[in-house]
C-alpha cells in the first residue's frame, strides 16, 4: 500500500501550463487514468477517447510518462483516421520511462512502468485528489518479468486497498433502450482445475451481495441469474456434484435473506445466457445481473455481445475503478486502427458512478 514513503506518493499533478495542482485543494472530481503498458494501445485509446468526449472528456489525470505520451500522439496522429486528443491539454502525473519504447514489444521495463503508473494512480484516488480510477490494460508476462507476480491488476488493487479480494464485474450498456447487461464473475485469474477448490457458499453469498448491491443503482428489486459449474447444471449428479451438494442449497439459503430478490439458478451454462442476447438486441427487458462461475464461461458471452461496449469494473474496493474490457493487442500497437470504443464506456462508467 503507498504510504507517505513511496515515491508515487510525492508526484504532482501538473498541468500543461506547467503548474502545478495545490496539495491543499484536492480536486475530487479527477478521473485517473494508469496508461497501461506503453507498448500496447492503452495511450492510444485512451486519447482517441477523450477526443471523442470533447468537453466531456476534461477533468481526467493521465498518469505515465508525458514525453513518451506527446510523442506518441504525434505519431499517432500522422496514422490515425480517428481524431486523437493533445495529451499536452491534459493534466498529468509524470513517471518516465528508463528507455524508449517500441509499439508492441514489452519486457520488464515496460511492465516496470505499468505497475508504477497504476500505483500512482491509486495513490491519486485513495489520498483524494481524484475520484475514481480507470486503467488501460497490461501485460501480465510484463508485470511477472520486472518481478511482480500478480494474476493481473485486480489483485494488485486488493492489496493496495487493503482488502482480502476484489471482483470483478463486466458492465454494458444495450445498443437500444435502457437494459444493462452486467457479469460479476465468482473466480478470476485462475486456472481452470482450481475453480471447484475456490468455490463455496461463503464465496458465492458475498459475490452475490456484491452483484446486488451493484445492480440496486439502477433497479430496486434486481433479477439476478447464477450460471451452474457443470454441464446441464449437473443433470442432478449425473454431470457433476457440486450443484447437488452445496450449490442448490447455497442459492436457496442467499434467497431466503433477500425475499425481494429475484434468483435464478444454477442456471445451465449454455443456455443461462439466451436471455442475455434477447435482452441485448431488444434493449430490454432481461435480468439485471448474472454471476459467472470461472472466468471464461462469464466473458466468452460478454465479449460476444458487447466487445467494444462492455467496461470491467472492480467491485469490494473502497473507490470506483472501470476498465476496457480488452488486453494491450500488440498486434496492432502503434498503427493507429485501435478502436477506443471500450475505453469511452469505461470513463463514461467512471464518471457516471463514481
């Protein structure tokens, strides 16, 4: 956790004026914005998307290496068919880089300065000078080669807010009307042999709290859907046992103390997301939360129904954090084809709810 000690704790917001933000007067209407890592698109996205906001995209803290950042835009610039915002008419945390960058090569000190910037950026949200906090993807093989040994950045959040665990939770808004499809998933970076071992009725009692207190910002009496671990949901042991042993009676239990609480579930997998889809493509209505068992079988429908719309948000954390649900596609680092569609609705998110 950054304390008064740790050199991120002493950075100054500065300005493109070159002055400096008054310790004194903490502007709690910032958004922070880590970067990412800098050979991926996160400062790509990141501007095309504050240019897209226009005005609506003021009052945000870029937090990177500024250098690095006006140079990437001017390249971007000369590349990009899409308007990119002046990173110079921004406010900015600056952290340099220790050595140039090339746009889709990442090592150690390019994971180096991602987990710097993201601890700064906390350090903003946490000590008040911002908000809330919106990240730019990473590279984990980055992070784990400068000797950070994380899952990902959710787990490194926990342990900067001094928490047990976060969750995270996958937001989008439909195309039409005023539907949200939201996914909270019950496990997170793990492999996929070791989901039954971390799963229990005290973790799927708080994941669902969670979810509920989630989805009661935007209804008052939520329809909430539980995703089964087995093909079929167990077919009543046939297929798998943990439905019938604990899973059935953990969901009856959370029922039970929530009686104005619509609960579906376990829900087959295949199909527990259909009215995820209708919902989607109609605009409503449909269930407002639905809670995934492992990683992929929660992402694998999100991506495919709202890839360049849907916002990962942390939950269990003491601030708001939101993030693009994409990775740092090297592939096309540097090219100026990203589309910052993701990172839009995140700092929408950020700005709505925090």
């Amino acid at each position: 956790m950054p304390t008064n000690s740790d050199p991120t704790s002493s950075q100054r917001i500065t300005f493109a004026s070159g002055s400096k933000e008054s310790g004194s007067q903490p502007n709690r209407d910032l958004i922070a914005i880590a970067l990412g890592d800098p050979a991926g698109i996160g400062a790509e996205v990141t501007l095309k998307a504050l240019a897209r906001a226009g005005s609506d995209g003021d009052g945000v803290v870029l937090v990177g290496c500024r250098r690095w950042l006006q140079a990437s835009y001017l390249e971007l610039r000369r590349r990009s068919r899409e308007p990119l915002a002046d990173p110079a008419g921004h406010a900015c945390v600056d952290l340099p880089l220790a050595a140039p960058v090339r746009p889709g090569c990442s090592g150690a000190a390019e994971g180096e300065a991602s987990f710097r910037w993201l601890t700064a950026a906390v350090d903003l949200v946490r000590s008040g000078r911002c908000r809330s906090l919106v990240t730019a993807p990473i590279c984990k093989a980055s992070w784990q080669a400068a000797g950070h040994p994380y899952p990902g950045q959710t787990e490194r959040l926990a342990e900067l807010a001094g928490i047990p665990a976060a969750s995270m939770l996958f937001t989008a808004k439909a195309p039409s009307g005023d539907w949200r499809l939201n996914t909270l998933l019950a496990t997170t970076h793990v492999p996929l042999a070791e989901v039954p071992l971390q799963l229990g009725p005290e973790l799927l009692h708080r994941q669902l709290d969670r979810l509920l207190s989630f989805c009661l910002r935007f209804r008052p009496h939520p329809h909430l859907v539980v995703a089964g671990l087995n093909p079929h949901a167990g077919e009543g042991g046939r297929l798998g046992r943990e439905e019938r042993d604990w899973l059935n009676d953990c969901l009856d239990d959370w029922r039970d103390r929530h009686p104005g609480v619509r609960l579906e579930g376990p829900l087959p997998p295949d199909t527990c997301w259909l009215s995820a889809a209708q919902a989607w493509r109609s605009g409503g209505p449909g269930p407002d939360g639905y809670l995934a068992l492992y990683h992929d079988q929660g992402l694998i429908p999100v991506k495919l129904l709202a890839f360049d719309a849907a916002v990962n948000t942390t939950l269990g954390l003491p601030f708001l954090r939101t993030s693009p649900d994409h990775g740092t596609a090297f592939d096309i680092a540097g090219r100026g084809v990203a589309s910052p569609a993701s990172m839009a609705a995140a700092i929408a998110t950020a700005r709505e709810l925090g």
